[in-house]
C-alpha cells in the first residue's frame, strides 16, 4: 500500500512562511511530532488539527487534502 498524503501542513505553513518549529513552540509539542505531521508519517487527532488551524490562522479544511 502507498504512503497517502493526508493533511496539508506543510503547504500551509509554507504559504505562511511559517516554520515547524514555530508551530511546535507555539502549541508546545515537540519539533519532531511537527515534523511528522509536516511529512504526513503520522496524523494530528481531530482536536489538534482544529488547534493548529487556529494556530495558522486557516480553516481546518485548508489543512485536509480533499478525498473522493
């Protein structure tokens, strides 16, 4: 099975001009568990997607890749 990109962290943050470790400092996890969701090898829970939408200022549907 392929590895499927789920959120769009990074784009965001990219289009922000925000780094991971301003994010991680921010929502006081560590730069590693944001680096990990930047690269989709792990998923933020429901909660904290809408948290790090309000971090950046977004809709949490900004940070989801659309599905069919």
């Amino acid at each position: 099975m392929t590895k499927k990109d789920i959120n769009r962290i990074r784009v965001v943050l990219a289009e922000k001009n925000i780094s991971n470790k301003w994010l991680a400092e921010n929502m006081q996890r560590s730069p590693t568990t944001v680096s990990r969701w930047c690269s989709n090898e792990m998923q933020p829970s429901l909660e904290t997607l809408v948290e790090i939408a309000n971090q950046l200022n977004v809709d949490v549907r900004d940070l989801l890749n659309p599905t069919k």
